[in-house]
C-alpha cells in the first residue's frame, strides 16, 4: 500500500520537532494514553461487570477436545477456499482471455460478465445456489454450495486482476515474440503471461483474504466452516461472547498473515528487480477487499 | 414463476428493498468515510499512541470478516448489556470495515504528494493540522477518487450482510431469501435483485470516474 516513488509521507510531515513543539507532542501523547486507558478501563470493567469475564466462559479454551473441533472447522474454511480459490483463478483467466480476444462479441460477453460478478454481493451468489439451483434441479453438496459462490464473486476480480497484469507488459516483449516467429497465443502463452502473472502475485494473495471472508457464510448452506462449527460449540456450551471472540481473533490473523505474504511478495517483487514493473494500473483489485 | 407475476405480487417490496439497500449504502458510507479521514490523521499525527491505535483499528477491521463482526455486534454485545437495533448493527457493520479500507486507500493518496510541498507548506508557517487541512487531505482525496468508487461499492455489496437479520423493510439480498422461502420465486427474483445490483455499481462507476476526471491532478 506505501509505495510511492515519495517514500512514505509520514517522513516528511514534520521535522525535527523544536523545544516548545516537543512539549505539545508530550502533552498530546499523556492525555491520549490517559483516555485510551480509560477506554480499555472501561471495555474490561463493562466485561467484568456483566460477568463475560468469569472463568465458565473461558474454560471450554483450556480443553484441547475444544481447539480440535475449532481445527477441524478450520480445516473446513481452507479447504473451502482453498477450491474457490482455484475455481476463481481459472474463471478468472478465462474471462480476461475473452476480455482481450480478438473477437468483438466475445470481449463483450466476458466484460458483462466480469461487471456482473463484481456487481453482485457473494451473499445473493450464496442465496442462488442455495435456494435457487435446487428449484431448477441442481442438487450439490454443501461444500460446493458455499464455494462456487465465492468462487463467482471472486473470478471477475481475479480477472481485472490479471488483465492489469498483461497491459503491464512491456509492449516489446509480445513484438520480439512475433519477431521470432511466435503465434499470437503461443506468444501469450509463453513470454506475455508468465510475466504478467508474476506482477499480480501480491495482487492476487490479497484476493484470497476476500475468498477466506466471503467463506464465513459457510453457516448458510450448512457447510461445518470454522464459523459454524463455533455456532455447534455455543450451543453446547452456552459461551457465546468468548466463542464468536475468539473465532473472530483467528480470522483475523489468518487474514493478517495472508496479507503480510501479500506484501511480502509485493517487495520481493521489488528487490529482484522482476518489475521494472512498469507503472501497475492501480483500482483493479482495489476496493473490493471490503 | 413469470416476471410480471412476480412484479405484481413483489413489485413494492423490491422498491423497498433497493431504497433500503441504498439508505445502507449511503450512510454506512459517509460515516465510513468521515470515521476513515480520523483514522488517517491519527495515522500520520506525531502522537504515538494515537498512530499505534489507528493502525491496530485497520489491521482488526481490514481483516475482520463481515459475518464475524456482525455477529459480533448482534449476537455478543447484548451480553456485555450493550442492545442496538438490528439496523444499527447492520450499519456498525458496514461503517467499521470500510473505513479502514478508506483509510488506506487515503494513504496511499497521500504518499502520491511530492516532500517538496510539505516544506513549503511548513516554510510559509503552516502549523500540522494546517498542513495536513490544506495541503495533504485535498490533494489526497483528489487523487484516490477511483479507490474511494470502488469502496462505495463494495460498501454496497458489504450491505447484504443486512439479509442476515431481521430487518423490515428488508434489503435486496433479504427479499430474495424472503421470496424464496415464500414462494417459488426461482431465477427471476435472483435476477432482479442482482440487475439492481449490478445497475447500482454501473451508475456509482460512472459518476466516480467522471468526478476523477474532474478533479484528478495531472504530475
């Protein structure tokens, strides 16, 4: 997110603060961490207060039969994303190869079915196949009732994704492939591709955070996610705030790590000097993180 | 079940629906984006505490899943004898994790800003929050113009976490489980509601890259 050819802005907005500035800074900084504290006092005496923080609520997390069961629900949202993934990344190719075909009718098709797919939330897709399909007869199963719908809102993204990756291309490498007598697709294939695909890696881990979110839906169609299995566990043990917590606290650090890989990558990227990666269209991937 | 069929007997409550899914929209967004430009100040604010809680509240909402936090603020806060609407609950959701978003992308706008015009802003006697005011934020919206769009809808698609809980008027992802549990409302009710969608995010798309042309600064 902070590269700029500027450095991060945060070093230049202020210089080496003088005497009277220094004491404003200390100032400011005590009165926060007084209100922040005040706030945690708060958060922890509300908890106390209402009883959250008795140890009948915790307990059930001491117990290792507990974690196994928040393991194999787990187990269950990665498998689940790990097949949207997969699904996603070869819809997604197909569409943007149809979005820069040759065929006029055909890049048609696939930008309204890249808009579309990004147009719609993963909850309706998750409706549809689960409320819809079998009206019309599709009986599937509850682990592809959870991720071929996020597989669908995932690939229009995948594709804009990889798209912005082959305009990144360096215009010469697909006219040196002619030159030596390349087809068009064996030049896609071989030289233009392997490139592009390399540009997008951070974008496209980033894009896996969304995939592992829109899995927590799980719990619609039934499928045994790490969200439902918690909803199992509360039911047998009446410990709700500190279940739903402290699943809360695990997706956010898978969440955490796979966007840390994401930047990882990203200046990996960097540093090998793979990109003299031309100016990368930014927006493509963007904003859908939501 | 045919599409006039489904119009006569559902036709107001999809006008419903979509206002609803705007109402959302609009809201959760301006609060997003307001809750996001104090995010950032404190991000790059010379105040320590302030930076360090700002970016744990952007590393939690970032990576936080929707149903998670909704669920949070449902079904979990009643316990700590804190009750909100479910409508309340919904907007929480749908204005706490944009705005980290917002953020971010805010700062990447900001980063686009030469150095060179922060020490002029500071030679001619500019005071942080000066700078920050007059220089920084303007140009910083400006150009993230684009990212900002993209949030308003994924803000939008973020509002279907509204089909969750019980909400009346319901919003367009609701009224589909709604008539499908109802009726045999089949394909046609899915497809309504995802062209209203879909229509939704064309508009938003180009009235922001209009806006971005507008106002966008050329280096």
């Amino acid at each position: 997110m902070i590269d700029n050819k500027n450095g991060d802005i945060r070093q230049f907005l202020f210089e080496e603060p003088g005497e009277r500035t220094k004491r404003t800074i200390r100032i400011a900084t005590a009165v926060s961490l007084v209100l922040l504290a005040a706030v945690l006092g708060a958060v922890i005496w509300q908890f106390y207060r209402t009883g959250q923080l008795d140890a009948k609520y915790w307990r059930i997390f001491i117990r290792w039969t507990t974690w196994r069961f928040l393991a194999r629900g787990l187990a269950g949202t990665l498998e689940a994303a790990a097949m949207a993934g997969v699904m996603a990344f070869a819809a997604g190719f197909c569409l943007m190869y149809g979005r820069i075909s040759r065929f006029r009718w055909l890049r048609a098709l696939c930008t309204a079915l890249i808009e579309f797919t990004r147009g719609v939330p993963t909850l309706l897709f998750i409706y549809f196949f689960f409320l819809v399909a079998p009206q019309l007869g599709i009986k599937l199963a509850a682990f592809w009732k959870i991720s071929i719908p996020v597989a669908i809102s995932a690939c229009g993204v995948v594709a804009e994704v990889l798209r912005s990756g082959v305009n990144a291309v360096p215009r010469g490498q697909r006219e040196a492939a002619m030159a030596i007598g390349m087809r068009d697709s064996h030049a896609f294939f071989k030289v233009i591709f392997p490139q592009a695909f390399r540009y997008v890696v951070p974008a496209l881990i980033s894009e896996l955070v969304i995939v592992v979110k829109d899995t927590t839906f799980a719990y619609v169609v039934n499928f045994p996610d790490l969200m439902q299995n918690a909803r199992v566990l509360i039911s047998n043990y009446d410990a709700l705030l500190s279940t739903y917590l402290v699943v809360a606290v695990i997706y956010i650090l898978i969440n955490y790590l796979l966007n840390k890989a994401s930047d990882a990558a990203a200046r990996r990227m960097r540093n090998t000097g793979t990109a003299a990666a031309p100016e990368m269209q930014t927006g493509a991937g963007e904003g859908a993180g939501v | 079940m045919s599409i006039q069929a489904l119009l006569t007997q559902f036709g107001d409550k999809y006008v419903q629906a979509l206002f609803t899914t705007w109402k959302l929209t609009a809201t959760s967004f301006a609060l997003a984006f307001v809750l996001g430009i104090v995010i950032t100040v404190m991000r790059v604010s010379p105040v320590r505490p302030l930076r360090l809680l700002a970016e744990f509240y952007i590393q939690i909402f970032r990576n936080i899943p929707g149903a998670s936090l909704l669920i949070l603020l449902v079904y979990a806060l009643p316990y700590l004898d804190m009750i909100f609407s479910y409508y309340t609950c919904v907007l929480m959701a749908c204005t706490l994790i944009p705005a980290a978003f917002c953020s971010e992308y805010l700062l990447a706008g900001m980063n686009t800003i030469a150095p060179g015009q922060i020490e002029a802003a500071r030679s001619l006697g500019l005071t942080f929050l000066q700078i920050i005011w007059r220089v920084v934020l303007p140009q910083a919206l400006r150009s993230s113009v684009l990212p900002l769009t993209s949030l308003l809808v994924s803000t939008m698609l973020t509002t279907a976490l509204a089909s969750q809980v019980p909400l009346n008027p319901q919003d367009l992802t609701g009224l589909v489980s709604y008539i499908n549990t109802h009726a045999v409302g089949g394909v046609t009710a899915f497809f309504i509601s995802a062209a209203l969608y879909c229509a939704t995010a064309v508009v938003i798309g180009q009235i922001g890259s209009w806006i971005d042309r507008k106002v966008r600064i050329l280096r």
